[in-house]
C-alpha cells in the first residue's frame, strides 16, 4: 500500500494504519460467526458503506466498477479488503478498488488479486490508474472484471 510516510519514523502512514485496523476487523468479523446467506449479506452491506462514505471522483468509479461487477460477474461477492470495496469468489478477493482518496493518491486504482484469472504468458497488468470513467474505460474494466472473474 502506498500513502504518505510518516517522515520522522519511517513507519506507517495514518491511512496505511487504519487500513491494517480496517482489515483486523475484518478478519475479526469473518471468524465471529455465521456464514452463508447472513454474512454474504453483511460483506455486501459493508461494502455499499465503503461506497457510501466515497465523495466526487472516488464515489463515480467506486459505484461504475461495482455495477460492472454486478453485470459481468454477478457471482463474485461483494465485501471489503482493507477497508476497500472488493470482489470474491469463494472467499478469495478477486477485483478491487482503491479510491484517490484513501492515501491521498493523485489516482484512484483498481487491481487485481492472485485469483483473478488474467494469465497472459509471462507478463499481465494487476493494478490500473483510474483518474475518471468514460465509454472506453468502462469496456475495457467490462473485459477485465468478466475474464478475471472467470
């Protein structure tokens, strides 16, 4: 994860912190209990949270990729991965998206995990600078998101 370090320890940035306290409850959550139809339900609300909380830019690319996934993939589930909207299967995040915002970034990304199956020879994209969203963008995520789907 990048954002901006903290200068004078060369640690973590407050952004990088809260994504790691983000992702602990979200481990936190999957072990308390419950599966199926009940936690698939809770996954996606907080997901539709992680969206809500998106201003501007972030919010326009965050609700286009989650409909995308929606109508290309409608068996990926949706949740969140360090705090941030994603998509699995099986439990295993396959897409998933990184708003500008988060680590005051000047791109939004959307990447790709190990279990998306976008294999091509020896070398394949995983992660894309996303700055806004048009008819072009959104065919080409349309192809990614359907392909890494599988």
């Amino acid at each position: 994860m990048v954002g901006k370090k903290n200068a004078q320890k060369g640690g973590f940035s407050e952004a990088e912190l809260a994504a790691m306290k983000e992702r602990a409850a979200e481990l936190r959550a999957e072990g308390a209990g419950g599966s199926g139809t009940a936690k698939k339900k809770r996954e996606a609300k907080a997901c539709a949270d992680a969206l809500a909380k998106l201003e501007g830019t972030d919010r326009e690319i965050g609700d286009r990729l989650h409909t995308i996934v929606a109508e290309e993939a409608p068996h990926l589930d949706p949740k969140t991965w360090y705090g941030f909207p994603s998509y699995a299967r099986d439990g295993k995040v396959v897409v998933f998206f990184t708003p500008a915002s988060k680590f005051d970034e000047r791109y939004a990304s959307i990447g790709f995990n190990e279990d998306a199956l976008l294999d091509d020879g020896i070398l394949w994209p995983t992660a894309f600078a996303v700055l806004g969203m048009n008819d072009e963008v959104e065919e080409r995520l349309r192809d990614l998101v359907r392909r890494a789907a599988g």
